[in-house]
C-alpha cells in the first residue's frame, strides 16, 4: 500500500482549481462563404449541400439568432474546411483567436 502525503494530495487540488478557474479565450466570430467550406451548388434560393455531420454543440452562439448554439463541423468527405454552423440561419463561421489565428485550423483533422 503506497501512502500519499497531504502536500501531495494539497499540490493537486491546487493544480485543479488551477485549471476550473482558467477561462476559455474568447473567440471573434467571422462569417464565411459556405462556398468555401462545403461543397454544394448555387440555387435562387441560395446555397444547396449535403447535410455535414456535426461533431457537437459549442459554447459559442450564432450572433444573428438569439441563443442559437453553434454546432462544430469538421473535415469530411464534402466539407472542405472545419468551421461552426448554425442550424438556424444557416450561415457557417470561423472562430478566431485574438491574434487573428483560426482556432478551428490548428485542430482540425479530416476523418475522410
């Protein structure tokens, strides 16, 4: 039986409460051509694809619908670039970190 000292146990839920009070950076959202991001064609009514499957819900909320989760939609098959998308409106965006860099294309993976 191995005993854990109380410094030790002390240390850890110090690193944790570290870590539950971290704040997620905020993200600027842009919106992006969907021409862009999936493939698809152009009809009178707008731009027509295949549904992309979503990999979940997101903290952000679309800036045009209130209270609308933005789903997170990554590389697969027919979508050429991850981004969120609203279900709503349908309009599809980048978030950016506040330096200007995507925060959707340094973890992005393909599952193609």
């Amino acid at each position: 039986m191995m005993a854990v000292s109380s410094n030790q146990i002390s240390l850890k839920q110090d690193n944790y409460s570290e870590r539950r009070n971290a704040r997620a950076p905020d993200f600027n959202l842009i919106q992006l051509d969907p021409r862009e991001v999936i493939e698809g064609v152009m009809i009178d009514e707008g731009y027509q694809s295949e549904d992309a499957p979503s990999a979940g819900s997101m903290r952000e909320h679309c800036p045009y619908c209130s209270g609308v989760q933005l789903q997170l939609i990554l590389r697969y098959k027919f979508v050429k670039r991850s981004h969120l998308f609203c279900n709503s409106c349908t309009r599809c965006y980048d978030a950016l970190y506040p330096d200007g860099t995507s925060a959707l294309a340094l973890g992005a993976m393909s599952l193609a």
